[in-house]
C-alpha cells in the first residue's frame, strides 16, 4: 500500500472500509483501477495546484 495512505488512515484513526457501510453498500471495483494510484495523483494535482496540506487533509471533512 502506498506510503501516504498509511499516514492518512493511521492521521485520520479510519477503519477498514467494510466497516463504513455507507462506503460498502453500493461498491463495485472497476477493472483496470488503481484507487491507491488514482489517490496518489490527486494530491499531487493538489500539491501542483498549491494546494497546502491542511487544504489537502480538510477534503475529506467535504467528503464525509
């Protein structure tokens, strides 16, 4: 798994998604998706747009 998405899960105390049911009901995986890489490129086009790290760890407040 991907560095930064430890930190994250571990920043932000998340469970294993099969605990958020909400998350879960409707999960279909998509062939050919990586969504630890799809992730990965969505800080960086984050960081390249100047996103700053608090910015970029209050998304999930949007989110949720």
């Amino acid at each position: 798994m991907f560095v930064a998405v430890i930190v994250f899960i571990e920043e932000f105390l998340l469970e294993d998604i099969k605990n958020y049911h909400y998350l879960t009901h409707g999960n279909v995986p998509v062939a050919g998706q990586d969504d630890s890489e799809l992730y990965r490129q969505l800080l960086e086009a984050m960081d390249i747009m100047g996103f700053t790290k608090e910015e970029q760890d209050g998304m999930p407040d949007c989110l949720f």
